[in-house]
C-alpha cells in the first residue's frame, strides 16, 4: 500500500471534498432556489432568461409548424422542421450551464433528440406516427414548465425566494 504522511492525505481528502462541493453545485444542483409554486426557480441573469425563452418559444413555434405541416400531409416540411429544431444547440456560456440543474440539461438535451428523431420518422411518411410522437416530445415540454422556471438574479423573487 502506499505511504503517504498524514498531512498528504489530509490534502487529498480536502481536494476530494471540495471535488464534490463543486461537481455538485456546478453540474447537478446548479443555482436554484425553492419555489412557492413547488417548482424549482433557476437564478439567471435577465439576458440568460431571455436567450433560454427564445429557444423555447422556437420549439413552440416548430411545434407550430408541424402540427401544421402535418394536418395537410406535408411531411417533408414536418421532416425539415424537426431536424433543423433537433440540430440547433443553444450557445451557452459555461457561467450558464453552471446555473442549470442536471434536471433540465438533462431534458433541454433530450428534447433536441427527440426533434431529429421526430425529423426521421417524418421521412418514413407515416403522419400517425408522427402525431405519436410529437406528444410524447411535447411530453418533456410540460415536464420542463411543470417543474422550473427562470428568476432573475437579485429580482424581488429572488430574493424573496419564491
């Protein structure tokens, strides 16, 4: 085994601890707060809230589109839609990604996929499956609003932590 004096391991047993403060406040908890409302409020900046509203609200509007594109059986417009939403990845600073709860990475990444996914099953030309399957995508939708939303950072409801 190996010999290390007392203080070294007192090192490695400090560094591994702050280790997992930082794996857990910079990658899992991210910078929340409770909410009244029992979901969980991530503390953003005011243009963190409106960069990450605005990819929302992109899925909203291609969810628009296909539902659309699908009712008059264009589904290569459905197919384009889907992979085009699927592809875009936000451009996040690493300061943000910080701020996110593994929660709603998690989801954020999920939901691109299911865009591309959404994207293939629209070239097989099956407009039920697609129907299927962008309920089961806007699923991770209302997960997503169900359970977080965005506080500005120093807002009263912040502060307030509600």
């Amino acid at each position: 085994m190996l010999k290390l004096p007392k203080f070294l391991w007192l090192v490695i047993l400090v560094l591994l601890a702050a280790l997992g403060f930082l794996t857990n406040k910079f990658i899992i908890a991210g910078n929340t707060i409770p909410s009244k409302d029992d979901r969980t409020a991530i503390l953003v900046t005011s243009d963190e809230r409106i960069m990450i509203l605005g990819e929302m609200r992109g899925f909203l509007e291609a969810i628009q589109g296909i539902v659309e594109a699908t009712a008059e059986g264009d589904l290569e417009t459905v197919a384009k839609l889907a992979t085009q939403t699927g592809a875009v990845k936000p451009d996040m600073s690493p300061s943000l990604i910080g701020k996110l709860p593994i929660e709603f990475k998690t989801l954020g990444f999920a939901t691109h996929d299911l865009f591309t996914e959404l994207g293939k099953t629209a070239q097989g030309g099956d407009p039920v499956a697609v129907q299927k399957e962008l309920g089961d995508l806007m699923l991770n939708c209302t997960a997503c609003h169900a359970g977080n939303k965005f506080v500005v950072e120093g807002s009263p409801e912040a502060m307030q932590g509600n």
